[in-house]
C-alpha cells in the first residue's frame, strides 16, 4: 500500500506527526485494545481536540483495494478517510454539545461541508450509540449477552441496529440457541427489506457471521444479488458462497456480474463461480474470455481463483489452456499452468 501526503507545505506536518505518537502513548498507557490501528488513533486525536492538525493533511490510498467497512476488525482501514475524520469531528462537536464550533473554520473545504451536515444530523436526531450521559451507567458492552445485542439490532436508532448486527454471533453450545437463531433469522430478513444500505450491508454480514442459514434467509440473499447497488449484490453473494448455499439462480447471476465495471464485483462472481463444480458449456467461452483479460492484466488474484474454478469444471484444464493460448500467447499459457500446478500443491496440502 502506498500512502502519499497532498500538501501546500505550509501545514505543520511534523507537530502533526508528534501528536500521533502522543497518542499512540497514551492510548497504550491506557491498555486500550486498538492502540495498534492508525484509524483508531487517527480518532482518538480527534477526541482528544488535538485532532485539526491531522485533519489539514490528506493520505490518499493508492492500492486501488476494496474495503468492506461490515469486516473492519478483520481489515481495518489504514488512516481515516476524508469522510470519517469528517464524521469523527461532528461527533467531538456533538459530545460537547457545540453546535456551531468555532475551530471549524480552521479545516480544509473538503471537511467542512461534510462535517457540518453530519453535526447537523446528529443534533437532531441524537442517532449515536455513544451517549457520554449513560456511558459510565450502562452496562460494560463485554458483558452484553445475545439478547442484549438482538435489541439494539431492533432499535429505531441506524447507529444502534448496527452496532447489535455486528454483535451477532450465535453459540450452537447454547440451550435456547436454535430459538435464538429463528428470532435473529425473523431481525434480519427485516433488516434486508429495510432499503437502508448500511443497515443492509451488516445484516448480510451478520448472517454469514451467524451461520444463519434458513430457507428464508438464503432466499432473501438470492434477491439482493439482484440489488442495483454493487456494494450489497457483491456482499450477498459473498455471504451465500461462504456459507455454502450457492443455487442455479445465484451462478447464473453471478455470471452476469462478470461484465461488471467494479472489480470487486467481478471478484465476488468469480469467487462464486469457482467454488462450483461446473457450469454450462454455454458459460465458458465468457470464463475464457475473462481469464485471457486476468493474464493480460497480470491480475494474480483473479488468476488464481480462475486457475482454480477449472480445475473443477473440466477434467483436463491443463488441455484447455493449451488450447486457448499455445498457438497465439505461450507466455499467457506459462502463467496458467503455474497457477493450475499451485492449485493442484493446495489441494495435495490440504489432504495431508
């Protein structure tokens, strides 16, 4: 990842540097657990009220990577983006219950605009599920137990729904957690018909997380891979491949999402469609057609899972490759073969 500064040279760069470690030390002095997250301290230095320095300077993420916000404690986010530190200082100014802060105008356009209206919302509404008012009152979040988070994913308040859909996480070691994964089953079928996309996006992701897996479920995740928004047809049909409950319906559609101008929409498809034994004869000249496209990208990744969604719909790739790109790109047959070869050591591994 390469993370470049976008400056005028006039902005303190190095005191904002200096208070980030401050930061970083007083967060481990103080043992908390995401110390070690430059997101968190990005965060922290906002709500310490050092945070303007840091937000006149402007990372840009160069690595072109798709980052799932619903799977942020597998992959945290390398520095705030422009739109949370935005968030982040509405919600300093909200907690200190200052509606029209003065140091506002020391920030760059690019934060104030989106700082301003998220303040705006979040004066009106209070939609937050931190509140400074019952934080030293409420009972600690570690010890919230399953149904405590199942009424937070029933809230009114967006925040709170999200927050309990993160929490979901049914124990098959429970008495009551086959009642527990119906009542979740009943919350999320509604959370995906909510039209909201956040809500929806963490719903999905809380039944893969859950092991959710009833009829309705799976039908409702089928449906929202016909959604228009590319974030949730992607997610959903992540979701119904990890959890094994692939269709005809959900490979067909994941077929048409390979035209998709959205590579992690193609990623989700291809993901899809290579843990599935065969598809058609019809399908496969468009798989040929976007392997060539993967080698000529030199797109390892999407090599990868080609390599080895045809080592499970043909039973000699190796002929098929040799057909494809012996005569015209030897060079794009060399690459393939290497990739079936790793295939074939995984599974070899695997068996061991």
């Amino acid at each position: 990842m390469t993370l470049t500064t976008q400056w005028d040279g006039t902005q303190p760069l190095s005191v904002a540097t200096a208070i980030h470690f401050v930061i970083v030390d007083l967060l481990v002095q103080s043992d908390f657990p995401g110390a070690h997250l430059p997101e968190i301290v990005d965060a922290a230095a906002i709500a310490t009220g050092l945070g303007i320095l840091r937000s006149q300077i402007d990372l840009v993420n160069q690595s072109g990577a798709f980052w799932d916000s619903t799977a942020w404690e597998v992959l945290p986010s390398p520095f705030l983006s422009a739109q949370k530190t935005a968030y982040a200082l509405a919600m300093a100014a909200w907690i200190r219950k200052e509606k029209s802060p003065s140091w506002a105008n020391e920030l760059t356009t690019e934060i104030t605009g989106p700082m301003n209206k998220s303040l705006k919302f979040l004066s009106k509404t209070d939609d937050s599920f931190f509140d400074l008012s019952i934080a030293a009152t409420q009972t600690p979040l570690a010890n919230y137990n399953q149904e405590q988070w199942l009424e937070l994913g029933s809230s009114k308040q967006v925040s709170s729904q999200i927050i309990g859909l993160r929490h979901c996480l049914i124990d098959s070691k429970e008495d009551d957690s086959d009642a527990m994964r119906s009542r979740w089953s009943e919350l999320l079928v509604n959370k995906f018909r909510s039209g909201g996309r956040d809500v929806v996006l963490h719903a999905i992701a809380a039944a893969e997380r859950g092991k959710i897996v009833s009829p309705q479920i799976v039908e409702e995740l089928i449906f929202l891979v016909e959604n228009r928004d590319d974030l949730i047809k992607a997610k959903a049909l992540m979701a119904l491949t990890h959890m094994g409950r692939l269709n005809s319906v959900a490979l067909d559609l994941a077929q048409r999402m390979l035209d998709s101008r959205e590579k992690f929409v193609r990623y989700a498809a291809l993901l899809a469609l290579s843990s599935s034994n065969e598809v058609s004869d019809q399908s496969l000249p468009l798989l040929d057609r976007e392997f060539t496209r993967a080698l000529s990208n030199c797109d390892q990744e999407f090599v990868n899972l080609f390599a080895t969604g045809y080592s499970r719909w043909l039973s000699d790739p190796a002929a098929h490759f040799n057909g494809l790109f012996a005569e015209h790109s030897p060079e794009y047959l060399e690459i393939a073969l290497e990739a079936l070869e790793g295939v074939g050591q995984q599974l070899v591994s695997l068996d061991n």
